[in-house]
C-alpha cells in the first residue's frame, strides 16, 4: 500500500461490522460531494467476514468496495481487538491520515481509535454518547473509552451530550448532527424488497400467503440473550407463544442459527407461524420491517429504524442505550419476561401500539451536516498546524 501524495491527507473511514455499513455509506457520499473534505479511504478490518452477505450488504447500500481489508475474522474480543490494531498501525502510517472516522461502538471503533490516538491522529466519533449504563455490554465500554479518546464527537441525540460532558468531555468537542441510519433509511426506503417477493422466495404461496397478510417480525443476536441456554430456551419459547398471536418472520443471526442446534432447541422455532429465514441483506429487511405490524428485537440500530418508520417496537431487553426511541419514538423495552413479552404483544394487537414521532435531526441529512462541519474543522486545525 503506497503512501498518498505528501500534500493531501486523506480521511480513514472505519467499518468492521453490518451496523458500520448503514452508517458509513451516506457519509461516505456525502464527504465525496464536499470538495472541501479529503479524499476519504474506506478500510474495513473484515470483524464481520461472511464474504457474500459483505458483498450483498455493500451493494444494497451503494458503499463503495472497501479501499483495504485487514481480513482479522472472528476471535474473543481481545484477540479480535489486538488484531485490528496490529493490522491497522501499518495502514495509519502508510496513509498519513488526517484524521480517523470511526462510527458505532464495535470492536474495531475502539481498537482504531487507540491505533490512531497513540501516532497523533485525530479521531472523530460518529454516534458518540450513548450510554445503556451496562457495562456487562461489550459495546458499552466500547462506546465509553472511545469517546474517552475522540478528539470530535457527532451525536444523533441530545441526551448524548449530556452523558459526555457527565464524563468530563469539553462541549466544544461534542456536535450535534443527527442520525446516520436514518440517512440510509430514507435514501434507500422506495427500494426496498417487497414482502411478497421475500415470502415467495420463502416457498409460501397461493392461499398460504393470506395468514401473512399481517406478521411479526423477530431479530436476536446480541450474546446476552442467544449465548446461554437458560435465557435463550425461555425466549424462544415466550416468541412460539407469540406467535399464536401474530405469525411471526425470523431472519436468523448466524450466532443465533448456530447456538439454537448446540442446544437442541430448534423444536422452538419449527412452526407453521414462524418462518424462518437467513440473514437478510438491508433492503430485505427494510421491505419486512416497513410493512411489519411489530418488530421484536434486542438490535439497537433495529430501535432506531423502526422509529423512523412508525412501526411499534418490543425490545427484548432490559436497556438501551438509544432512550429517544422509548420517550419520542416507537420502542418500548418488554425485557425477557414470557408475561411481560405476551402482553406487551397484545397491547400492540389491540391498540397499535406507540405512535411515537420523528426525534429532531433525523431528516436524511446527518451526513451533509457531519461533512460540512468536519471540512471546516480540519482547515482549522490545519491552520494552527
């Protein structure tokens, strides 16, 4: 990999895992129509390695083919993250980067961001300050040391704010701008897959379509809720039950498919209510969760889209660290209670459940706002240089 020309500097923007990509791709457009950005280069660390779900994803979202792959591949959070950051040193020193855009809060926001804050390079946190207040989460404590180390920190709420200056972090660090997710959203919601198609490639057809014309629909990943049988067996056996509510579409996480067989629970899931289904790309997924009558989920990104949409959320879980989706938005937290999950449920059936509205800045145009203001703060540092 060759050094860039020595008069510019260009941005490294991060990805590693799904969630980074929703974000990262309307920044990435944006920063290329502002020609007062730096060129950006796009380097994904492969933390999340399926090559055709990768490539699926990336064309969904027109983000453009990664500039470098460090390749890691899974491993325990420590080895994944010493990984990253062995891989990523060489790449900061051939670039000469002018600053780092990590976003989100997986393992390689944090390992990026101590590769670049240890050789002086400015980092900038997209999706800065959300706090669930469990540091049980890996995410969270992700999310606290790197905003520990941002130099600049873009956030999609107000609360944000007021969790980073609560941990000492200046105001002049912290901007405002909105959310990136919601850029994606709305830029990609009129292509959107149709849930008919999606049933059909399913194998339901004919009259068999009839019992979906209104559905749920259930993610799970998070290792909290799928990695220990004596959760995930009560959850799979609360969602069965939901299903004789409302037929339900489960786009299995590969974490989750593999942990159901381990433990012999696949009988949970083998429904006719339930259909199964592989991982999802985005606008798949964009197509089940707009037309769904409820989405449940532990996903925090899911919280945040099916606001944007108007469509009720159940959060299975006992936190988030996204509160606007509860207090302004359409989420609601049923935690991993059989009783509580039932009747948040039949709440939803009966009432509709939380109309919710649009939190403020979620309009599309995070991504132009985050452009413009790094274009401007970068000339400044520039010039003090």
């Amino acid at each position: 990999m060759g050094a860039p020309p020595s008069d510019v500097r260009p941005v490294l923007c991060i990805v590693g895992a799904r969630p980074n990509y929703m974000k990262m791709a309307p920044l990435i457009r944006a920063m290329g129509a502002n020609s007062d950005v730096p060129p950006a280069v796009l380097v994904h660390t492969g933390q999340h390695y399926d090559p055709s779900m990768n490539a699926k994803l990336f064309e969904d979202l027109q983000l453009p083919a990664p500039d470098l792959n460090l390749e890691v591949g899974s491993g325990t959070h420590a080895v994944q993250t010493a990984e990253i950051m062995k891989r990523f040193e060489p790449v900061v020193d051939a670039q000469q980067p002018s600053c780092v855009v990590i976003v989100g809060d997986v393992n390689s926001t944090l390992a990026c961001s101590l590769v670049a804050v240890k050789k002086n390079v400015p980092v900038v946190h997209v999706e800065a300050g959300l706090r669930s207040f469990d540091r049980s989460m890996p995410e969270e404590i992700n999310r606290v040391l790197t905003d520990q180390i941002s130099d600049l920190l873009y956030t999609t709420e107000r609360s944000a704010h007021a969790n980073l200056a609560r941990e000492g972090i200046d105001d002049d660090r912290i901007h405002f701008v909105g959310n990136l997710m919601i850029d994606s959203l709305l830029s990609h919601g009129p292509r959107a897959v149709p849930v008919a198609t999606l049933l059909e490639q399913a194998g339901v057809h004919g009259e068999a379509l009839a019992k979906w014309q209104r559905f749920g629909v259930v993610t799970l990943h998070r290792p909290s809720n799928v990695d220990d049988l004596a959760v995930l067996r009560p959850l799979l056996r609360a969602l069965r039950d939901a299903s004789e509510l409302l037929p339900l579409v489960c786009p299995l996480h590969p974490r989750t498919r593999a942990n159901i067989d381990k433990f012999g629970l696949s009988d949970l899931v083998a429904s006719p209510r339930i259909l199964v289904l592989p991982p999802q790309g985005y606008l798949e997924m964009l197509g089940l969760m707009s037309s769904a009558t409820v989405v449940m989920t532990d996903s925090g990104g899911i919280q945040e889209e099916t606001t944007a949409l108007g469509v009720p959320c159940l959060t299975l879980r006992e936190n988030t660290e996204r509160p606007i989706t509860v207090e302004q938005g359409t989420n609601t937290l049923v935690g991993r209670s059989h009783e509580h999950i039932l009747a948040a449920l039949s709440e939803v059936l009966t009432s509709g459940g939380k109309r919710g509205r649009i939190p403020e800045l979620w309009d599309g145009r995070t991504g132009e706002r985050i452009a413009a203001h790094l274009a401007g703060w970068l000339q400044g540092r520039h010039a003090h240089v």
